[in-house]
C-alpha cells in the first residue's frame, strides 16, 4: 500500500501499478473518484473503467466511502494534477449512505463541523488543521532537543493551588453524594486518595524549576486545565502548554528563546506544509472578502507567516507600552474599553493595538508592573531593563501576535529567597505549602527564566483560524465536553 503523498509525489512510482486507500471526495461523471487518505491535502484521481465495475458496486463511491484501488499510475489526462491512477481493481471497504452522512461536499459553517467534531476531520479545512498541529509539535521537540533541553514530564494531579494561574478542577475520588466530613462539617479530603485536596494542574512551571536547577535546561509538554468561565476565541479548560525553564538564563536570554523557537516552529511549517498553507491562505481570504475593508488584515497568511519569520520582533517595555496607548488615535477616541494607565493589566484590545496598528509585528513587552503578576518573578532594580521610576516592577514578558494578543508568558525568576519570602508574604502565597519550592532558594540558587507557550494559540496564528476550538481535535470549554 502506497499513502496518496507518495502517489501524487515520487515520480519513480509513475508508470508503475500500486495500491491506495482512502475516503471517497467526490464523485464525478460516473468515471472520476477523488480519493484521500489524509496524507495530503491533495486527492488522487482514480479513474475507473465503467465496464468493469457494476452500476450497483459504482453508486457505493458516495462522500466518505471507504474505498481501496489498485492500478496503474499514468500522466495526467486532466489539468489539476501530474498523475492519475487507472484503476484495475476497486473494494469498497467501508459504505458511507449518502442520506445519512452529514458532511457533504459543500461549504459548510464552522459551527455546524464542531458540532460534528467527529467527522471534522476529513474535511480539507480540519486536515490542513491537524497535519500542521502535528508540525508545530514535532518542531517543538525538535526545536529544544537542537537546544539541548530535556523533556520533562511534570504532573497532571497537584495538590497545590498555590501558583495562582488560574481557577482549578478538582480531583476526587470520594464519592460526590456522601463524602466523609471533618469535625468542622465540610468535606474531609484527608480520607481522599491523595490525602489531601488534589487538583488538575494549570502549569508545570514550578516542577520544571526544581528539575532545571539540576539538570539545567528543560521543557514540559502537556494538558493543562483552567477552570475559568471564560467563553472566548482565545481560551479553552483544557490546552496544551510548553513549558522550556533554563538556570543561568537571564531574561534577555529568555526571549531569545520564545523567539528563536517561534520562529523555527514558522519555518518548520512553512517548510513542511506548503500545500495546506495554501489553501488555509485562500480560505482565509474568502473570509476576509466578507469582512468591511477597514477590518481586513493587509497580508495574507503565508506572507504574514514569511513577514514574522523574517524580521526582528519589537522588545519594549511596559512604560512603553502605556505612553504609545496613551498617545494613540482609540485612547483619544475613547474607543477602548478598558482604561490605559500605569498599574493596569493591559487588555487583548491594547495588546492588538501594540502589534497590528503601532508596531505591526510581534512584541515582547517587559517590566510589568509587580502587583499583577506571579510570585515567582524577579523584581527589577535600576538599570534592569523594564524597570520603572513609577513602580515596582517585574522582569516578566509577554510575546504579543498578530491577530491573537498573548501567545507566550514567562519571566526570569526570582532566585533570591529574602526577596522571594518578601513577595510571597505580599500576595498572600502561603510558604508552608511551598516548602520544597523554596528549598530551590536555599540550596545552589541561581539565576534562572523559562516561560509557557499555548500550543493551541499558535497553532491559531499559523493557521490563520479565528477560534481556537477549530485547533484543538475535542476543545473542552464551559458547558461542552463532548466526545
Ligand atoms: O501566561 P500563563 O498563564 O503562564 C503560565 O502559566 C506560566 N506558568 C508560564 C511559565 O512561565 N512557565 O500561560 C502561558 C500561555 C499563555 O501565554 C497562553 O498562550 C496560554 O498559555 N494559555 C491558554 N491557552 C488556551 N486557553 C487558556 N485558557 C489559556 N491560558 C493560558
Ligand atoms: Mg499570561
């Protein structure tokens, strides 16, 4: 068995007999079956001979039909392809009725394909989707392996709360109708399976800490869970995160990293799915057909992928980044929602605003003012880049993109345990559950950064898709978890 990538590209196999299988596209003129196996976006022409195969077995290539053909591999008679195959011999592995199956081939609404996620995926649109998922991931290991960083598996299951990122899920095995209770009458998690009140992890960032000041550099790769009721474009309660963490990394250093690796991801994909690409670039301009012009982004998607690939990504620092708002034409207008000024987190209208009208390509913004960001980072002194005469800031940083606002988070560390106990005091962050964190500060301390990137978030940029339940094979959000 041949895949239909090799079919339609070695030319080596051209002139020879072969076997393929896939799901009927398309149908033509009663001679023409467009086959896919999902190796490719492209479909392999299978041209059946009429006298061979009986009207009864030919009314069977409906849309999804499985369909197994052997034959020969000639030049193509048509103009949208190099090779056709001329089919010997034909099986039907699977029927797919025609008045059952829902997705025809025609343009159907995004909705109605996430309804029918199951399915999605032999459209063009959810396969181009998937193959480059698959690309940005690989690039991913392939990226921090190059890099020398280790791939390190922090737990799924926490019982502590304490790094704040986000709202939790728990994990219990007590039963929900009757759980054991303590003498205060609430539920006694003492006698669940941990032994303590246990919940889904929302960032293995501290587990890959204690594993960098050891091993040196590492990265984590997994499902992470936030329980926030956030209904948008941008969120989902269960996404995937990569996590690198590096000791003897400085922040500069850090955003070296976030940017040497979005770019290898960007040049991976545009090396390795340039079919699929294409014809995300051209459905994404249909779209924008739709859309006012003034809402229509200027490049398409290929060349916006090639535009962030080639130039230099805009460093700036908070202060900055609130002198451009304030002096910008929508803050004049009093057309943003949210109000601009020193100490506010800056909103994904202020974020898009930085990056497609100010800048108009990625930005990392540093220095964020320390109260509304993590224990955990380093507090800036004079001279620090991002630091501030208005504050108390952070060597935190955010990289910002093109039509999504935050792709990644992350920070230089705070290494020095005075300082560190100070903070945590300050937020309320209780020692006592992270003694072992703190155990890092005490034994060979040193200088260390790391940051998280959401997978699915760039996958949204690369694809040019507009809601990340479209990247995401099962997107877990408030109310749905289907399949
Ligand atoms: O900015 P966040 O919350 O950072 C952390 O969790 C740190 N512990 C990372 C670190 O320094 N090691 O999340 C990191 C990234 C965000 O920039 C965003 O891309 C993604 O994770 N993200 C989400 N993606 C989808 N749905 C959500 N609900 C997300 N929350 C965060
Ligand atoms: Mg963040």
């Amino acid at each position: 068995m041949h895949s239909i990538k090799d079919a339609l590209d070695k030319e080596s196999l051209t002139g020879t007999t072969i076997t393929v299988a896939g799901w009927v596209r398309t149908f033509r003129n009663d001679r023409f079956i467009a086959l896919n196996d999902g190796s490719t976006i492209r479909n392999l022409q299978c041209v059946i001979d009429q006298e061979k195969v009986d009207a009864a077995t030919r009314a069977r290539f409906t849309t999804s039909a499985a369909v197994q053909c052997t034959g020969e591999l000639v030049a193509s008679q048509g103009s949208g392809q190099r090779v056709e195959m001329k089919v010997g011999a034909l099986e039907v592995l699977g029927d797919s009725p025609a008045d059952q199956y829902p997705i025809q081939p025609k343009k159907h609404s995004l909705e109605f394909l996430r309804e029918n996620a199951h399915l999605r995926f032999r459209t063009n649109t959810y396969s181009a989707i998937f193959r480059i998922r698959h690309q940005v991931s690989f690039g991913i290991h392939e990226y921090f392996d190059q890099e020398g960083y280790n791939y390190f598996h922090a737990p799924i299951i926490t019982a502590s709360d304490a790094e704040g990122a986000g709202e939790m899920f728990r994990v219990s095995a007590l039963d929900a109708k009757n759980p054991p209770l303590n003498e205060q009458g609430t539920v006694d998690f003492k006698q669940d399976f941990f032994g303590a009140e246990s919940r889904l992890t929302v960032s293995g960032q501290l587990q890959a800490e204690l594993a960098a000041l050891a091993l040196g550099k590492v990265y984590t790769f997994g499902p992470t869970f936030r329980a926030e009721n956030s209904n948008t474009t941008r969120h989902l309660a269960e996404f995937w995160m990569i996590e690198p963490e590096a000791a003897f990394m400085d922040l500069k250093g850090d955003m070296d990293l976030a940017e040497g690796l979005s770019k290898h991801l960007i040049a991976r994909v545009l090396r390795n799915s340039m079919d699929d690409l294409q014809f995300l670039d051209t459905r994404l301009k249909e779209e924008e057909a739709q859309k006012p012009q003034a809402q229509r982004s200027e490049m398409g998607l290929i060349d916006r992928l090639k535009f962030v690939l080639e130039n230099p990504f805009e460093r700036i620092t908070y202060d900055d980044a609130i002198n451009i708002l304030l002096r910008s034409k929508p803050y004049q207008k009093k057309q943003f929602q949210f109000p601009v000024e020193w100490g506010v987190d800056l909103q994904s209208e202020h974020e898009r605003y930085l990056v497609e009208k100010h800048f108009k390509k990625p930005v990392i913004v540093t220095g964020y003012p320390a109260k509304i960001k993590a224990f955990y980072m380093r507090t800036n002194a004079p001279g620090d880049f991002g630091y501030s005469e208005k504050g108390k800031t952070v060597a935190a940083m955010d990289v910002l993109f093109p039509g999504i606002g935050e792709i990644i988070g992350g920070s230089q560390r705070e290494e020095r345990l005075d300082v560190l106990e100070a903070r945590m005091k300050d937020m309320n962050v209780p020692a006592e559950e992270l003694w072992w964190y703190l155990d890092t500060r005490k034994f060979g301390t040193v200088p260390h950064a790391g940051f998280g990137l959401g997978l699915e978030r760039f996958v949204l940029f690369v694809t040019g898709m507009g809601n990340i339940r479209d990247v995401i094979p099962f997107p877990r959000t408030p109310g749905s978890a289907e399949f």
